[in-house]
C-alpha cells in the first residue's frame, strides 16, 4: 500500500498545484511509482483520458511531472462551474448532471465511496501518493461535509504540508491563522510549513520564520522561492490572465469570456520567441493583433451574449473584415457559426443568432462528446495555407453537434484514437477557421505554421522563429521545478514525514472519541 502525503493551501492560488507536481517529479527522479490524487477539483480546465473520460487539468499536469499516464482514479469528482451559484458535477469522468452549491453541499457525502475506490486503486499500483487538498482547510463554515481537505487527510491517512502564499502578503497571519481554526486532532496532522512564492534575501525572513514555528509548534519545512514556470494552469485563478504583455512582432489575442475554459489551448505560443500572446477582457484593449483566438467556454450562449454586449463582437468582426485571422476552438467555433440551438435547456434554452463568420449552425446536445483524437489540417485557402496536412494530437469535449451549411469547408481530418472512427470536422472560411479540438497547437508544426500564416500575411519574413514541442518543453519545466524544490524544501524532513505518516494521531483521536462516549 502507497504512503502519502497531502499538499494544503491557505487559501485557493497558494501553489498547492505546483508544489505537488513538483513533488511528484522529485519522488519520481528518486525512483519511485508516484500518483497524484485530488479527490475534488473545481475548475473549467479539463482533460479527455485515454478512455474517454473527463478529469481536471491541474491532475493530468501532475501525473506528466509522475511519468505516468493520466487516469481519472486521479480526480475523481470535477465541478466545472456552469454560472455563481451552479456546477456540472463529473464523478468518475462521466457527467452525474448539474446541481447548485446548495444540493451539491448537501449530496457530496454520498461520493466518498467513489472517491475511496478510486484512492485504494491507485495505492495498490503506487509507492506514493501526493495528494493536493482545495481552498483552505480553514473554512469553518464547510468543514463539517469536508471531503477535500482534513477530511480528505483523514481517510486518506495522510500527513499533511500546509502552504502559505507569501507573494499576496500576511503569510505568517495566514499559516498561524490556519493552524488555530484547525480541531486538535487536525493541527497534529500537520507535520510541516511552507512560505511559497518568495522572492529576496530568505535572512529577513528567518526571525519571523523561527515565532512561526514556535508559535505553532510545527516546523518550516522551506521557504520555496517565487518560480516562473511554464507549465499549466488549473483555472482562471491563473496569473497569465494580468499579466502585463508587449506587442510583439506577432500579436495574439486570446479574448477572455467570463466562463473561459481550457485557454491552456494556447500555452504554446507564449515559448516562441517575437509572438505575445495577449487575454484581452475589455474592447479597449484588444487594439490590433494579427490573430485573434474565441477559447473554449462552459457556457457558449451566456459567453456569446457577454461578447455582444460588451461590444466586444463588433470589434471581432470589424477585425475579420480587415483580414485579421480569426480561429475559434470548441466553444469559440460554435459562437463563429450563424445559429446556436439549446433544445435540451443544456444551456440557457432556446436560440441564438451567432456572430456569423462560419457557415455552420450548432445544436446543443444532451450528450458529452468526449475523445481524444489524432488528425491534420486539410487543404485550407492561402490565409491558412502554411498549416495543410501538418498533422496533431488533441481531445474533444463538447455538449453540442455544429452542422455545414451551404459554402461551408472542413479545417480537418480526425481519427478517434480509441475507436478509430474517422471523420472531417471544423470549418474555415477565408481568414476564419473554427474546431471542436483541444490541444491542437502542443505540436510546434501546427504553432509555427499559424505563425508562418501571419507572415505571409504581413509580407515579413518568419522562418527564423522558432517553437517548441510542448510535450517536450514541458518536461524540461518539470525538472526544473523539482530542481528549484530540492534546493529550498527540506527533503530529508519530508521523506521524514512521509514514513512516519499519522496513523497514530488517528487511533489516538479514536480513542479519545469512544472514551468521551
């Protein structure tokens, strides 16, 4: 049976993600089977397993820092947020159906059994498990139906390093603070502090390091340093949506919908040297780019409307008449089509005149298409012709089926990697192109040659730029991460912690539990 080990935060966007993948590589460079696990995920980021099911993205970018495949035994709950009060509920990769906060309060503990199965499961093939908690263990208000956090620890039996996220300020305030609203039992499960995203001189920070361990009676197991690294975001928590980007020779603008899902879409172009790649929230700030990319979205019509609204869509199509390359993945093809159907309430209900650059119209279905694929480009018209038959790897995951009209061309040829069905699906009209793909630009041909694309198009010469095979590039993140980790964690203290584990603070608890029976 696998030792673990769990990773808490804070507060949400403390790093727990990071620090666990980070973990998972060093284990795995020391030569062991690791798994990460998280048993309930709340993101619109997610991934299409091998099998065809459906997991968070934070998981599948831990179990590439494992060296292992991702398995949904790995996330086996996901909330995909459908508006504020609402989510899509995901148990084991399949679709359970949408509840509210308030129902799914009330409902989660029925899923501990899934949730347990899936844990034993991947301890019985593993020597560790990192396991990464949710938000903070300090939610007084949720604890008592907690299965992410202690709860999660509790039956997972596993020590816990809890994080604090010095970067957003009080982090002494915030790690004491946790400690304190923690239940006795609780607090002894926590075997080790880490101050992340720390940058200067650590010396300053030793005087308040030392009251914080005597303070809490817990040990400072390091003080991990602020670390750009590339690899991907969990939600829309994620930093690159703020930061500050030039315009670069090529100019990308990804335009951010309120329910944007999987913009890890476009994580490729951000490593090629003279393209910015741009999240653009506002009209004003959209100014000129050479491509402009509709992402994914958990809820097209809402989305759709908001871009209508906002004044953001006449802008779009002021930009496609000026022959500006358009490119819509999933939900941003189905917002480019000329009408969206909801007959099934899978949405908002009824219809909706789309923005309509693509002959296509899409009705939304009560099925999930979930698939991952292998395929290339067709013979598309020369403001895309660099990226003819160069080929890709991706995943579908979609609610609704887009149908061709009258003067419609697919963009692709795909291959169902699981049944080997083949098909022609998206579209491309002129400078506009649109597919149900995820993932399609991680090879550095398909990256490169949008970017060739844009060339041709602004008569500047673009063959000396250079890409990137993200699968390959994100290895190489994956070693630093663990490098910069060994040099600021204390490994000896957690391979320490590792093997003594909690059982006894567990029987203990127990027994102080029968006795006061």
């Amino acid at each position: 049976m696998a030792k673990t080990i769990m990773i808490q935060g804070t507060m949400s966007n403390a790093g727990k993600s990071l620090l666990a993948a980070g973990l998972c590589r060093i284990f795995h460079q020391d030569g062991y089977r690791v798994a990460p696990f998280k048993s309930q995920n709340m993101a619109l980021n997610s991934f299409i397993t091998s099998e065809g099911l459906e997991m968070g993205r934070a998981q599948v970018m831990q179990a590439e820092a494992a060296g292992i495949e991702p398995s949904v035994l790995m996330n086996p709950i996901l909330l995909k947020p459908t508006n504020d009060v609402g989510s899509q509920v995901i148990v084991n990769g399949e679709v359970l159906g949408t509840m509210s906060a308030r129902d799914y309060f009330k409902y989660k503990k029925k899923l501990v059994p899934d949730i347990m199965k899936a844990f034993h499961k991947l301890a019985e093939e593993n020597d560790i498990i990192v396991i990464e908690g949710a938000g903070s263990p300090a939610e007084i208000n949720l604890k008592s139906e907690d299965i992410v956090n202690m709860g999660m620890a509790k039956m997972a039996k596993a020590p816990v390093l809890l994080a604090g996220d010095i970067d957003r300020g009080g982090v002494f305030a915030q790690l004491y603070g946790t400690v304190e609203l923690l239940e006795e039992d609780e607090r002894k499960m926590i075997k080790g502090l880490i101050i992340n995203k720390f940058r200067g001189d650590k010396s300053i920070l030793d005087p308040g390091v030392a009251m914080l361990e005597e303070k809490c009676k817990i040990p400072v197991v390091g003080v991990a340093p602020y670390m750009n690294i590339q690899v991907e975001d969990e939600d829309s928590l994620t930093e690159r949506f703020d930061r500050h980007q030039e315009v670069g020779v090529i100019d990308m603008a990804v335009i951010r919908v309120p329910r944007i899902s999987n913009f890890t879409d476009f994580n490729p172009f951000e490593s090629i040297p003279g393209v910015s790649l741009r999240y653009v929230q506002h009209p004003s700030g959209l100014k000129q780019p050479d491509v402009i990319f509709l992402p994914g979205t958990k809820n097209t019509m809402d989305d759709l409307k908001w871009l209508r609204e906002s004044g953001m869509e006449a802008l779009i199509l002021k930009a496609a008449a000026s022959g500006t390359l358009i490119f819509g993945i999933c939900g941003g093809y189905q917002m480019l089509g000329e009408n969206l159907s909801d007959p099934h309430g899978v949405e908002a209900g009824g219809t909706m005149r789309g923005i309509g650059l693509l002959p296509v119209d899409t009705v939304f279905a009560e099925h999930k298409t979930r698939t991952q694929v292998c395929g290339k480009f067709l013979e598309l018209d020369e403001e895309f012709a660099p990226l003819k038959n160069v080929e890709f790897t991706g995943y579908e995951i979609h609610m609704g089926e887009s149908t061709w009209k009258n003067g419609a061309v697919a963009s692709t040829s795909t291959c169902d990697t699981v049944t080997g069905t083949e098909k022609t699906e998206g579209t491309f009209y002129h400078n506009v192109c649109g597919t149900y793909v995820h993932g399609i630009f991680d090879k550095e041909e398909v990256a490169l040659g949008l970017v060739r694309a844009v060339g041709i198009r602004k008569g500047i010469d673009v063959s000396e730029m250079e890409g990137v095979d993200f699968a390959t590039f994100k290895e190489t993140q994956y070693d630093i991460l663990a490098s910069e980790l060994r040099k600021h964690l204390d490994m000896k203290k957690i391979y320490e912690i590792l093997e003594q584990g909690v059982e006894d603070i567990l029987e203990e608890s127990e027994s102080e539990g029968e006795a006061e029976k």
